[in-house]
C-alpha cells in the first residue's frame, strides 16, 4: 500500500498554510477512494520546542489513517549548482513517500540539485516547485510533477504566473527560486540561472 507524505511549516507554534495542506490530503485520499478526510487540524499536537522558530512537520499517513507524525528544527538547504535532468515518463501526482527515483536521480547528478523537465519542458526540482523571473515579473512552470501547497498559494497571490516552459526559453530569464511549504517566498534564495548546469 502507498505511503503519503505532508511537509508542513510550523512557524512559531502555528500552521500558517494548514488549509492548504488539508485540500491536498483530501485531493489524495479522494484518489484512494476515501471520502472521510483525516482533519489536519485535530491531529497535530504541536510539542512545546516546536512553539519557537521555524520546525518542519512530517506528516506520513495511507488511506486508513496516520502512521507517523514527527518535528524537526528547519533550515534552508545551501545550494551552489544545479543540473537539468530528462525524467522521461517518470510521474509524481501525488506526494508520495517514497522517492526513491528521485532521490536516484540526484545522487547520480553532478550538481546540488537537479531541475528536472519532461520533453524540454521544465518541471519542478528534487524537493520543490520552480519559479523564474524574467527582469519583470515571475512565472512557474504551467505542469509541475506535484502541485505543491506553497506554488498554489502564490498564484492565488498572483505573485506567480503560469506558463509552459521549455528548455528553449530559459535565455529569457535571469533568475530563479526553488519554492516548497517550508519556505515563505521572502525566504526563499534567489538563484541565478547561470548555475543550471
């Protein structure tokens, strides 16, 4: 049976994007079939060291239930280089826990971190969304691998706009962002795209 995953932001003893981590919970256990959501909310009992900082939430549950809740201090990956990888037909609609082929890889690239496309369309990286800023605005990859909770948020914002994105049209942007729930968009270390190797 398929194990899912929910990486959740504890920001000072609170959830700040908890509603969109429920959507997709209920999105995924609607494809297993379960119409009776696990409610996010009564499940997390937030531990005392978690009240102060930044601490990510590790929520690991399957159609019958959760099976695993755990808390970690976070802090924002260091990243230097970064590699285009062809997926071919991988997929990833669902935030599964196992990402053994991901994680595959990014072991066997060169880089920090892979920027993973699909027929020169560009994708998403190993642990997030992508976003690209073209000296006027920012825009996001129109078919990621996984709708992630932090992405979806953003273009609620219209910080973010969707456009389909290929290999071809990264000359017209100079940087970019790795975007995932664990990093508010302020927070998130702009790259340039002179280190996507």
């Amino acid at each position: 049976m398929s194990h899912f995953i929910e990486t959740i932001r504890i920001e000072n003893g609170t959830v700040p994007m908890l509603n969109h981590h429920q959507q997709r919970m209920n999105h995924t256990l609607s494809h297993l079939g379960e119409r009776g959501p696990f409610l996010i909310k009564s499940l997390l009992r937030i531990p005392k060291e978690a009240g102060k900082g930044i601490f990510k939430c590790r929520l690991i549950y399957d159609k019958d239930g959760i099976l695993d809740i755990q808390f970690h201090p976070y802090t924002i990956r260091h990243i230097e280089t970064f590699s285009m990888v062809d997926i071919g037909s991988h997929s990833y609609p669902y935030k599964f826990e196992d990402r053994a082929w991901i994680n595959d890889l990014v072991n066997r690239s060169k880089a920090d971190e892979i920027i993973m496309c699909q027929k020169d369309r560009i994708t998403d990286a190993s642990y997030a969304n992508l976003a690209f800023f073209n000296g006027k605005f920012w825009v996001t990859p129109k078919k990621p691998l996984l709708h992630g909770t932090r992405r979806n948020l953003l273009l609620q914002k219209n910080i973010l706009e969707e456009i389909d994105l290929t290999l071809h049209d990264l000359h017209n942007y100079s940087h970019f962002k790795c975007i995932n729930a664990m990093m508010s968009w302020e927070e998130s270390p702009i790259y340039k795209v002179e280190q996507i190797q």
